[in-house]
C-alpha cells in the first residue's frame, strides 16, 4: 500500500501531464465569455440603427475598449483550444496534426491581433 495520493502516482505520465490545463483553460475562457457575449449582444442590441460616429464614440470609451479586447482575446483562445482538441482527437497522421495544430495557433494569433489591433485604433 503506498501512502502517495493518486495525483501523485500520474504526475508526469501520458495525459495526465498536460491535459488537465488545457481543460482548465478551455472552461476558463468558457465562463469568461458567457457575460463578455451577453454584455456584446446587448451592446449590438442598443446601438441598432446607431449611425457610425456613436458607435465609434461608444468603442473610443476605455471600459469598452477593455471589454471588448477581453473579449476577443477570450474567443480566440477558446477556439484556438477546441480546435487543438477536434485535430488531435481526428486527425491521425502525426505530421499532418502537427502542421494543422501549428496553422490553428498562427492563424489564432494573427486573427486576435488584428482584431485588438482595429479596437485600438478606433479607441485611440
């Protein structure tokens, strides 16, 4: 009978290493946008019909901005993290997963930015 506890006894073997961030992370950004996707919904709701000088002036306030830049960045590592997942659970010749999970995560990553990237410009 050992005395470690079962954690202990996987640590460092097969899955058990890494998968447990990925999960945390992908339910982490999962909660996260639950009200960042209510709070951009509405938002879109209220300025139907808004010429484009309101909805600028609204984007150009700092707690907007903020919200929106976590909510892109949320959405996007989120899918980043679910396609990492399809891949790797459908895809079975190694080479072409690994090609696939590296376009998932540039393509993520440029996509982000560029989104970040047009909310600063109309914030600043």
């Amino acid at each position: 009978m050992s005395t470690r506890t079962p954690i202990a006894r996987v640590r460092g073997l097969g899955s058990a290493k890494g998968g447990t961030h990925h999960w945390w992370m992908q339910r982490l950004t999962a909660i996260a946008l639950v009200p960042l996707t209510a709070w951009f919904v509405t938002s879109l709701i209220c300025f139907a019909g808004a010429d484009h000088a309101a909805v600028s002036a609204w984007l150009g306030s700092p707690l907007t901005a903020v919200l929106m830049l976590l909510l892109i960045v949320a959405t996007f590592h989120h899918m980043q993290l679910g396609l990492q997942v399809v891949v790797e659970d459908y895809v079975h010749q190694e080479a072409v997963k690994i090609g696939c999970i590296i376009g998932i995560k540039l393509a993520s990553y440029a996509l982000a930015v560029a989104a970040c990237f047009a909310v600063l410009k109309v914030a600043f």
